[in-house]
C-alpha cells in the first residue's frame, strides 16, 4: 500500500491549480509531501481536467525540471512525472524522474513505448476515452469493465513488446477520465477484475467530481475520497494517488495494523 502524492505545476488543475505554480510554493509543497509520508511524489505541468486543451512541450518542460531537479537533489523519493509527450518525459527523466505516469495508455505518442524502454524506468499506463478536452461529452461503453480491461491489456502487451518489463508497468483504469459518475463507482467496486495485468495497479480519484457530484454544493471532498481510496486499498489497489497525503497515510497505518493482527 503505497501513496502518491500530487504536485501540479499549472495555474488551471481542477483543484489545486494555480496554488504552487510559482517555483518556491511548489518546492515547499514538495517538502510538505515528502514530509508527510508520500512514497512517490507525481509531478504534473499540464491539466488534463475535462475540457483542458493541451500545452506545448517546450512550456511543460519548463514548469516541471527546476522542480525535479531540485527534489532530486536533496531528496531519495521516488519521483514520477504526469505526461503523456515522449519530450516531456526525456527531459523529466533526464532531470531525476524514475516514472512516467502516462494518461493515454501510450495512445497519444507513438514514441513513448520506445523511450521508456530505453531509459529503463517504471511507467504508469492509464485508460482514457477520447481526449481531456472531449472525454466528458457523454462517454458510453458498450461493456464498460470489459472495454476498460481490454485497453489496458493491449497496453500492456505493447509496453513488454518493446522490452519493458512487466514489474515496472502499473495500470490505472483511469477514474474520471471518460467515464460517467456511476462509471466510476462500478471501476471501485470490480478493481480485482484488473489485478495481474501490469506489476502494480494504481487508483486516482482523490476530490475528484464522482465524489462533488454526491453533494449538492461546497461540501469537503476528503472525507469522501479516504473512504473511496480505503475501498479501493481492499478492492486489491496498490498505490493510490492523493493530493491529501498526511490524512491518507493515517488511514494506511490503521489498515496496516487490521493486516498485523488479522
């Protein structure tokens, strides 16, 4: 059970955007992460929100390397990178990254398969339908788990055709990204169905509308998302991604201990 914790680097991310844009708050969250028991700390310099239009490369390498580098200076965490252009995950590794946590499934840039293999780092393959600026516009499947299951299954095969090893890869099938709220629900509540497929299996929902979408306004997100990431922890998820990482590791110690004792 391991946590990963959000830095996003942007000024438009749905919840924190804007708030650790400026390269001394994002440093300093970047403490605050790794202080607060964070075993991999994932770095994002673009949106990928519902209805976010891409940046170019060049702008997404600047807002992400001084952080990387200055991290991994003076810090051991692990450090993934949230992108899904081969460029941008070159220059990320080359600045101390070690993961790639890739939102398309290695759809978007034919080139990232290769560059992963090369550089022999771990690689997060997500499921998406369609793109971030379209994927909400009445997604429809015809068997949601089975269509879910299959994308990341070719993704994977693509991944050990180019020589990546099946313990680096971890799948995540991607809540929110295309999918309906009750879409969302049903992923929690079947996770062993994508169990095996890659070495990890990773969870990402923290704050994010399937759980806003239950309240009628501005209620906190976070109990809601513990609640949901424990879930997830028993449905057979290895690592869940947060932007609240003290209060996610008190909730792992616990279940932790229910395992001890068990």
């Amino acid at each position: 059970m391991k946590i990963m914790g959000i830095l996003n680097i942007t000024p438009d991310s749905f919840y924190d955007g804007g708030l650790y844009f400026d390269y001394s708050k994002a440093l300093k969250k970047a403490d605050k992460i790794i202080e607060e028991g964070a075993d991999i700390i994932d770095i994002g310099g673009e949106s990928t929100r519902p209805g976010s239009s891409p940046i170019k490369a060049s702008e997404e390498i600047k807002r992400i390397t001084p952080i990387i580098e200055a991290i991994a200076k003076k810090n051991k965490i692990k450090i993934s990178v949230d992108t899904y252009k081969s460029e941008v995950a070159k220059a990320a590794i080359e600045s101390g990254a070690t993961m790639i946590n890739d939102i398309s499934g290695f759809t978007f840039d034919k080139k990232m398969p290769s560059l992963i293999a090369a550089q022999n780092v771990e690689v997060v393959l997500m499921h998406i339908k369609g793109t971030p600026k379209n994927m909400q516009n009445n997604p429809n499947y015809s068997n949601l788990l089975d269509d879910v299951y299959n994308f990341l299954k070719k993704a994977v095969r693509q991944a050990e055709n180019k020589g990546i090893k099946k313990e680096k890869i971890i799948v995540d099938p991607g809540i929110g990204f295309g999918k309906t709220m009750e879409d969302n629900y049903k992923i929690i509540n079947n996770l062993s169905k994508f169990k095996g497929l890659g070495g990890q299996l990773l969870i990402g929902l923290s704050r994010k509308s399937l759980i806003g979408k239950l309240y009628n306004s501005g209620e906190d997100r976070l109990p809601a998302t513990i609640a949901l990431n424990t879930t997830a922890i028993l449905k057979g998820a290895d690592l869940i991604r947060v932007h609240d990482v003290k209060a996610h590791r008190l909730a792992l110690d616990s279940l932790a201990m229910l395992k001890k004792v068990s």
